[in-house]
C-alpha cells in the first residue's frame, strides 16, 4: 500500500474530488459544513492529493501569501485542511510532497525568508514538526525567540482576529467547529511519554473541543533534519 502524491492548484479541482476531499474529513472528523469547508478550499491555492491507485487517501490545502516583519519581507506557505486516511499513517509521501512544494517556493525568491505556519488540533500534526526541523515554535526545549514570536503572533491576530489566544499561542474553537473524532490520534499514557505529544497536550488542552496551536517553522536547509533533506 504506497501512496502516490499530486500537487494541484485548487482551481483544477473537480466536483468529484472535492466531495471525496469532503467525504474524508468527515470521517475523521465531526462539524465538517460542506459549505465551510469549500470556501475553506477556495482560500486555497494548492492542494497535495494521496492516492492508493485510484481512491483518494489523504490531502493537505496550502496557501502562501507576503507579510512584512520588523523591516523584511517574509513568505508564508499557511497549510489548511489536512488528513490522511488511519491506514496510512507513518507514510511520508505526505510530508515529502510538501517539502518538495517549499522548496519549489524557495528556490523561486531564495533570498526571502520563507516559513511554515501550522494550527494543530491533533498531536499527530504536531509531531511533523519535529519529525522536518531543527528548530520551531513552540517547542518544549526551546523558548520562543522575540523574531518568530512576534511574527506568529501578527500572522494568527490577523489571520484569525479575536479567536487567537496571545497568551497561550493557541486558536480558540468557534461554536461547532471541526474537532477530531472519538478513536483519532487520542492520548493514552504511551504516546505522551513522548515529549513533544506531551508538551502539546499542556499547551493545547482543549484540542479535543477543537482548539488549536498555532505553529511556526523556517524553512530553510540548514533546518531541516539530515533524513528529510535526503528524502526530498
């Protein structure tokens, strides 16, 4: 059972594909508006698609947009909607074919600082962070430094207005938003002898209600870990 990964703009996604999009994300999660989750999909601009042969497993939405910070121009490629079918997690086609997509992005402007911006509402996305990087944030071993800070916290105030929570990072659910259902990704006492799924849970405590932590990564060679650079 191997994936196999399209990268697609989002305006070259037919009726069908979309319904299967939609038709997986409710089954992994609850309050998935069909109507929400379109206009979500149109805010995009690319959308990576996991196949197994013909039947759609799995994709992630993606949009990159400018914004200036403390006198430079940065890139931010805000990843959207993502899921993978249970029966194939720990496959890394997924991550691969976004690390080919930021490095198509780099090597367009390479002298612009380009970074990931993430909201978590499952460990399991979480754990891609330091699975990819070196360093990002937050992050239970390292403080948060004032650069990436301030930019995460403008980025997600903007973004998100009111919902984002400055003072713990995380993205407070809306009334009936999306939240992982029963039996996905749940916490027992194994995987949180893992530090960074238990870091999580103390910063995200309400993911299950839907909340999320809002994350940030420098996309960058010199930070990505040695076997992802070997994989893309």
């Amino acid at each position: 059972m191997k994936l196999e990964s399209k990268t697609i703009a989002v305006s070259d996604v037919r009726p069908k594909c979309a319904a299967q999009m939609l038709g997986l994300m409710r089954a992994h999660y609850e309050g998935v508006p069909e109507e929400q989750f379109l206009a979500d999909l149109r805010a995009k601009q690319w959308v990576i698609l996991l196949y197994d042969e013909n039947r759609l497993c799995g994709f992630s939405t993606q949009v990159v947009f400018d914004f200036p910070h403390e006198h430079r121009l940065t890139r931010i490629l805000f990843s959207g909607d993502t899921i993978i079918d249970k029966h194939y997690w720990g496959s890394l086609a997924l991550p691969v074919a976004w690390g080919r997509l930021m490095l198509s992005l780099q090597s367009t402007r390479p002298d612009t600082g380009l970074f990931w911006l993430l909201t978590s509402k499952g460990y399991k996305t979480y754990r891609f962070l330091p699975v990819f990087f070196h360093e990002f944030y937050p992050c239970y071993s390292t403080p948060t430094p004032a650069f990436e800070w301030t930019l995460l916290e403008r980025i997600a105030s903007q973004r998100f207005g009111e919902r984002f929570d400055a003072a713990t990072g995380v993205l407070r659910a809306a009334p009936g938003a999306q939240r992982l259902r029963e039996g996905v990704a749940e916490l027992d006492e194994r995987r949180l002898r893992d530090p960074h799924v238990a870091f999580f849970q103390r910063q995200n405590p309400g993911h299950s209600h839907g909340d999320e932590l809002v994350c940030l990564a420098r996309f960058h060679p010199d930070n990505l870990k040695p076997y992802i650079r070997r994989q893309l």
